[in-house]
C-alpha cells in the first residue's frame, strides 16, 4: 500500500519524538540550512542525469527537508506544515490572475510578466535586489539580479551592447594587471565575471549551468589527459608545461 503525505507528516514527528532518533532531535532550523542547499543540489543533478528514479529519490529527500523543518516549527509554536501548504496555495492562485482571474496570457513570456508584476505588488518596491538570497551561488546571483533589474527597464537593448561592456571591462581588468592594483584587480575581474553573466542572460544561456557544462568538460578531458600519459608510462606531475599541451591538444584533436 502506497504511503500518502499525512503519513510522511507522521514520521517526521515520530522521528522528532522521545521514541525518535537522536540526531533528528537535536535539530533546528538554523542546523538544516546545510542539508535543504545539499538537497536541492542534488534534485539539480539528478534532473540532469535523467534517471527517473534518482529523480523520484531526491525530490524526496528535498521534500523530507521542508516536512522536518515545518515540523521543528511547530514543535516550538511557530507554524506548521499545513500553513506552508495554505500559504503556497494562495499565493498560486494568487499570481496566477491569468489562470484564474480575468487576466490573459497568450505565452509563456506574458504568463513571467504577469508572475512578476503580481509579485511586485507584495513585495517592497524599495531595494528590491536585496530580496534575492546573498547564499546562492554567485553565477546564479548575478543572473537573478540581472533579471530582476531588467523588470523595470534598466537592461541593455541586445547582446552586442553587452559584449561591447565585457570588453571595456576586460579591458579595466588589463590596466589594473599592469598597475598590479591587487584591490583593482578584484574589483574588475569581478565586474567582467557580471558582465559575462548578463551576457549568457541576453543569449538565453543558463550562466550556473553552463559554467558547470564547462568545468564538466574539461574534467572530462584532464582525465583522458591522465589515461593518455599512463598508457604511455609517464605520470603528469613529471612533465612539462608543454608536454602537457601537447597531450591536451591530441586529447582535443580526438574529439573532434
């Protein structure tokens, strides 16, 4: 017999009573921060594999995590799962005035703009960049930030405007190399790194999982790099910087 949601409530607060476990008990709110990134991270990945199973198992796990923190909360008086489910609820229905409201939406793109515009309406309007979480991974920042500032109309009209910053900016980050301005150096690498982000943003590129899209790839090729010098009795550590390239390039040529 399958298990429904209540019975998973049920555990969850079994597992936080006296006959629970020890370490579920221990808990908080502030301990669990941890895990929900961990677990959402995961969720990510195993989308990526595609695995139907991996995906049911992490998606999961993420949920546990919502349960065990909304159960952490009740236990203390502050709110409960079902005022998660009510409150996610009425906001759905709530920012979706096209679905269920006398709004229209012929797409998706006027179905985001409506979402937004309704969210802008609950939200402060003032400093409303600082509503996007400072602990999410800085590629994935930068873009929600780009987004989000490009909702009232301070964007660049098209991606050649934004390929013309990142090349004034690389060439700041150049002059201040030169200088051997550490301070500078920081500053301008940054402001390149946030401009490549707006970049990807205009050429419908996903900077956060492109970058991992990159850095995959060239793990991929530094271990074929590794199987290429052992088959050949060398080890990488013993070799030259251009002795390395020229296994990188015939690892790359392979690839062709």
């Amino acid at each position: 017999m399958k298990k429904t949601f209540q019975d998973l409530v049920e555990l969850s607060k079994y597992l936080r009573s006296p006959k629970g476990c020890p370490w579920d008990r221990e808990q908080t709110l502030e301990s669990l921060r941890p895990y929900i990134i961990e677990e959402a991270y995961e969720v990510v990945q195993a989308i990526e594999s595609g695995e139907r199973d991996e995906i049911i198992e992490e998606l999961g796990d993420l949920l546990y995590e919502i349960l065990f923190a909304s159960q952490i909360a009740d236990e203390s008086g502050e709110f409960d799962i079902e005022e998660v489910i009510d409150k996610l609820h009425i906001k759905l229905v709530r920012r979706h005035p096209h679905v269920f409201g006398d709004e229209k939406a012929a797409n998706a793109e006027e179905a985001v703009k409506t979402w937004h515009r309704q969210k802008l309406k609950e939200k402060s309007r003032k400093r409303r960049l600082l509503h996007i979480p400072r602990t999410m991974p800085s590629l994935l920042r930068a873009q929600r930030v780009g987004e989000k500032a490009a909702q009232v109309g301070f964007d660049w009209s098209n991606a050649s405007e934004v390929l013309s910053k990142v090349k004034e900016e690389l060439s700041e980050l150049e002059e201040e190399i030169k200088s051997r301005n550490t301070v500078g150096m920081e500053k301008e690498w940054g402001d390149l790194v946030f401009s490549l982000v707006n970049l990807g943003r205009h050429l419908k590129l996903d900077s956060e999982g492109t970058a991992h899209k990159a850095i995959d790839g060239f793990i991929e090729r530094f271990g074929k790099i590794e199987d290429l010098a052992e088959s050949r009795g060398k080890e990488l550590a013993d070799m030259n910087i251009e002795e390395l390239d020229k296994l990188w390039d015939e690892v790359k040529n392979q690839e062709v």
